[in-house]
C-alpha cells in the first residue's frame, strides 16, 4: 500500500502525519518500505509466530 493511498482511507489524516506513523512503524521493525517517494509500498513484517 501506499502512503497516499493510506491517507486517502484516513479522511481527517494529513499525509505527513501517516508517514510520520509510518516511519516509526519502520523503524520499530513493523513494516518495511520497497522503493522511495510517493511510489513507496508498504508491508506490513510478520513478526514471531505467537
């Protein structure tokens, strides 16, 4: 998924908001980000197995 997509189903989130979330999400190891820019995907890391 992209950020903008990600915003556009958050009305009422700002863009740099869900990037800002994003990027704690990143570096907290929850997601990962292929590419760069508005281009950007998303995924969501499988972390552990219970």
């Amino acid at each position: 998924m992209t950020h903008v997509a990600l915003a556009d189903a958050c009305p009422g989130v700002s863009r740099d908001k869900v990037l800002l979330v994003l990027r704690a999400m990143k570096t907290e190891g929850s997601v990962a980000s292929t590419g760069k820019g508005r281009s950007a995907k998303w995924i969501k890391l499988v972390t552990g197995m219970g």
